[in-house]
C-alpha cells in the first residue's frame, strides 16, 4: 500500500506549510490535472485562434501574412455568410420554440401517477441517446422522396408528396423536424422534474376557484417553470445556433446552400478550403451572437452554483 | 375545503376515471409509436432483401428474416472494427475524464486554498467558449504534437470536462464534512480519503457522469472526423457516415449497419436508464 508514503508526504508538507496550508497545498495539486488540460485545449486555443483570424494562412506555410482585420471585414461582407447564419437562425427559430411546446405537451402527459407510466418515458428517452449520425442516417431514408416512408403515407392520406431534403423551401425544416424529435425526450424529463415540484395544493385551491385546466396552467404551471424554461430556451438557442452534424451528414449543406449552418461552413473554410483565418474570424463573429445570449444566461449559472 | 362537492355516484366516477384512463393510454402509446417508430421502420428494412427495401409501396414486415444485411455490414464495413475502437476510445475517455474530474471537483468542493472560488469561475466560463472557437487552433496543436490520426489527440483533450467537475462538486459538497476528520483520525490523508471513502460514497454521481461521457464518446463525430484519416482507425460514427458515402445506393444494408451501431448505447441504456433519466435531472436542477 502507498499510504506510507503519503503519511511522509503529508508529513513533510505539514511540516513546510504548516497544517492549513497543507490543505491549500493539496488543493492546487488536485486542481492541477485539469487546470492543464482547461489552459491548453481551451484557453490558449481560444487565444491562439483570435491571433489565427489576424491571418491570411493556409495551415502549412511556415510565414503567414499578418493581415489585421481583413478576414473579419471579408467576413461580414460575404453574401455566403449572411446566407448561412439565415440558415442557422431559421433553424433556432424552428428548433428552440417547438422543442419546448413538445416537450411541455409530453412532460404534462407523463405527469400524475399512471401504471406504466415509466416504461412510456423511458421510450421517449430513446431517441435522446442514439447518435446524431444514426439518427440522421435512418430519417434521410425516412425523407427519401421516392422510396421513403413519409411520402408513401402522405400519399395514403391523400396529400402531396414533399421534396423533404431535396426541396430547398422545406430542407431546413426537415431538419428541424428530426432535431426535436431526438430532443424531446431528454427535455421532457428535465421538465417533469420541474413540474413534480409544483406543489398540488396550487392546483386544488385553484381548482375549488373555479378555475379551467388551461388558465391552470398558463397561471399556475407556467410562471413556476420558468427558471426551468429560460434554462432549456437559452442552451437551447446556444446549442441550435452551432449546428453542425445533421447538415453535414444529410444535405452537405444542401440543396443550393438551404441548410448550410454557420459551423458547417466554418469546418468547410478551415478544412477544405484551408483558410483558417477566414474560418476563426467567422467561429469569433458566431461567438459574439452566442455571448449575447450566454450573457443572459449568466445569471442562471451563477444562480445554480452554491460556494461552501 | 368540504368533501361534499366531490362526492359523485361511484358508478359515474369511475367510468370518467376509466374513459380518462383508456384516453390516456391510448395517446401515450400513439406518442410512443411516433418515438420508437423511425427505429421500428430502420430495423424493418434492415432485415429486408435489398431489393425489397427498394420496393414500393413499402413492405413495413419484411417477408422473411434476412441476415444478409447484417453479414455484409460486418464482413464489408469495418464496422466492428470502428466499434472496437470506439469502446476503447470512450474507456480510457471515461478513466482519465473521472479522475480528472473527481479530483478537481473534491477541490473544489472541500479543500480550501487561495483563488478557488475565482478559479471556479474561470473553470465555469471554459463552458461559454464554443467549440468551433478552439476547433482550428486545437487541431494545429495536435498536429504540432505529432498527434493527428493518433487516439491522443481525442483521449487527452477530453480528459477535462468542466460539466462533470460541476455535477461531481455539487455531489461532493453534500458529504459532510466531519467525514474528513473521522478519516484523518483514522489516518488516512487527503489521498486515502478521496479513494477510500469520498468515491465509494459517490458511486451513484460516478456511474451518473460514467454514463454520460460513454454516451457522449460513442456518438462523438466532428472532432474524430478532423482528427483521424486512416479508415481503419474510425471511430463508430464516422465510420458509419463514411461507409454509407460508398455504399450509398444499399439502404439494407445501412440500415443494418445503424442497427448494429445502436446495440451497445440500446444495452447500456436498458440497464442504466433510470439513471441516465435521473442524471439529466440533476444536470437540469440545483443539485
């Protein structure tokens, strides 16, 4: 066993520092493992990219051009740019809204006691966990226009038949459509978590005055939610405004650039076309939209942490 | 508050209850059907002749059992091969993430030493900085270091993360911390009371954030997919999504490739699921 020589360790670091110090002294040596790995993966990067966006680089020359804020100014005037952060906001405004009303609607379904209640949330959890990349292989077979099984039921039903990914206007909300299908499930249960703390007695007293399920919950169930709401809009926006993975696998961005996400042409820039340059003043520009949100979202972190 | 007013005929009362009941059943299992269903019909065409995939209108019940799927996405994909790694990759992640982690979060969370609270929020603030931020400039790190195409550069980086010291801290600072004298008494240090005593007693938050990083490894895509070059280093899903761009046209047997991608996440969730579902509870609320 090691602890002799941790007793000497101890020991002697008692005897340098002195008992509380001993206790600092641990502290820093426990906090140094990810304090290192924190510094060099994610502070320096963030610095070194800010010096990278100052360049006009290829990622292999050995003497790049200092250029200044050349890439910022290209950035924030190209139409691409515009188009993709279009793109990206169109996604958000469809994603965060519907993956908070579905998740509500399922969170209030689940509620109350209900025998097998809890095999039907663990089946709305499945889609949560399974990987972006199987998700959106098994949903591109789901939208495929000719053999897929949506437009064969919309044309059981009588409807016309959707270009789904292929059709520009209705790309992106295909997409949408899928994310929160994946979401739903791990909202619904951050959200049910936030209903069960409702206490009952609200609704009752409210119930005995008269009151309608729905005024219920829009003045009951609602207002009390909302730290939980703002929680999940906020990283909900946040997460929706980096999107990467489901355009890339499905549409590469496509048709015609409908669902080119700012990450995407991000990865696009950095990695094929190798202008880092132009890509981290692109990833700094995003990083100011999402700062302003995360701002607002301070204040519930820092609600959240408690100092001993 | 008088009981007068709800007092009903017990026969009206429970057909309501029965009606509400049957009406309740009834939309949770459609609710169902739309959650399971993309699985259910991936699954169906998984075990479709090729051709019969193809078919339409769509056979939503295969006409026979076919493993041919299964047998090609194994023997011509390098898909238990990019399993392997990925349950290699996801292990040492979930090693070197907890120790890291739990370490930093006892700190944290019961050892005082001067600037921890501003540290604290230093650490907290590595959150707000999103990925794509640090993607280039981390990649010209691990192309500095001589890691690209090397496991490293995906293991090491994910040795920190600042969401699991925050669930562990909160977890940890519900341990009393008498605890501590109790195991100085007894002569364990620091050290012998973090192994000894502080993770056995929380196991629960351990498995929590265990089942988390797994799930966050295994279905990990864009930083493997910058990292690794050679195929027979992929890791799950960038292996699917690469094969699926050869193999484009055989939606059997991608489908069967997904299935098959899905077990392990399908086994750990069967076992671990009021877990994970409690997990994301505690992510959610003040713990």
């Amino acid at each position: 066993m090691a602890t002799g020589l941790f007793a000497r360790t101890r020991g002697a670091l008692r005897g340098a520092f002195g008992q509380q110090h001993e206790e600092g002294v641990w502290g820093i040596l426990f906090i140094l493992p990810s304090l290192v790995l924190l510094l060099s993966f994610v502070f320096l990067p963030a610095f070194y990219a800010i010096y990278i966006s100052l360049l006009d680089w290829d990622m292999i020359s050995p003497s790049p051009t200092y250029v200044g804020l050349q890439n910022y100014r290209e950035v924030v005037s190209s139409a691409r740019f515009w188009r993709a952060l279009g793109n990206t906001t169109s996604y958000v405004a469809g994603a965060v809204p519907l993956g908070v009303v579905v998740p509500l609607l399922l969170a209030w379904l689940m509620t109350g006691k209900r025998k097998g209640r809890d095999t039907f949330r663990a089946i709305y959890f499945l889609p949560t966990i399974t990987s972006a990349v199987a998700v959106a292989l098994v949903w591109s077979w789901l939208y495929q226009p000719q053999l897929g099984l949506f437009n064969f039921l919309l044309s059981k039903l009588g409807l016309p038949r959707q270009g789904w990914l292929t059709d520009p206007n209705l790309a992106m909300a295909s997409i949408v459509i899928m994310a929160v299908w994946q979401g739903a499930g791990s909202t619904m249960v951050l959200l049910l978590a936030g209903l069960s703390g409702i206490p009952a007695d609200y609704y009752e007293a409210a119930t005995i005055d008269g009151a309608s399920r729905a005024r219920q919950m829009r003045h009951i169930t609602v207002p009390l939610l909302r730290p939980i709401l703002t929680f999940v809009i906020i990283t909900g926006i946040i997460g929706g405004l980096q999107v990467f993975t489901a355009p890339y696998v499905l549409t590469q961005g496509g048709p015609m650039g409908a669902t080119e996400t700012v990450v995407y042409y991000i990865y696009n820039f950095a990695f094929y076309y190798r202008k880092p340059g132009y890509a981290t003043a692109m990833s700094y520009v995003l990083f100011a939209v999402i700062l302003a949100f995360t701002l607002l979202q301070r204040r519930q972190i820092l609600h959240f942490t408690q100092f001993a | 508050m008088s009981a007068v007013g709800k007092r009903k005929t017990s026969g009206s009362w429970k057909l309501q209850r029965a009606v509400l009941g049957t009406t309740w059943y009834v939309v949770s299992v459609v609710v169902a059907v739309l959650m399971v269903g993309p699985f259910l019909w991936m699954v169906s065409t998984a075990f479709s002749l090729p051709r019969d995939a193809l078919s339409y209108p769509p056979k939503f019940i295969p006409s026979q059992l076919y493993l041919g799927n299964f047998e090609a996405a194994i023997s011509e994909a390098p898909l238990l091969r990019s399993m392997a790694n990925s349950a290699f990759v996801a292990i040492a992640v979930i090693g070197l993430n907890l120790l890291v982690s739990s370490l930093a979060a006892y700190a944290f969370s019961r050892l005082r030493f001067p600037g921890r609270d501003r540290l604290f929020v230093l650490y907290l603030s590595a959150m707000m900085i999103p990925f794509q931020v640090t993607l280039v400039p981390v990649y010209l790190e691990v192309a500095a270091l001589d890691w690209v195409d090397s496991y490293k550069a995906i293991i090491i980086p994910a040795g920190v993360s600042v969401w699991n010291i925050f669930l562990l801290r909160q977890f940890f600072m519900t341990i009393p911390l008498d605890y501590e004298d109790a195991a100085r008494i007894d002569g364990a240090g620091r050290l012998g009371f973090y192994w000894r005593v502080l993770l056995p007693l929380s196991r629960p938050a351990l498995v929590t954030v265990s089942l988390f990083t797994f799930m966050g490894s295994w279905n990990s895509f864009l930083w493997p997919l910058i990292v690794l070059s050679t195929p027979e280093k992929f890791l799950v899903q960038q292996g699917l999504q690469y094969w699926r761009s050869e193999r484009y046209d055989i939606v059997s047997q991608l489908m069967a490739a997904t299935t098959i991608s899905i077990i392990p996440i399908l086994i750990v969730f069967i076992f671990a699921q009021r877990n994970l579902i409690e997990g994301i509870v505690l992510t959610g609320i003040k713990g």
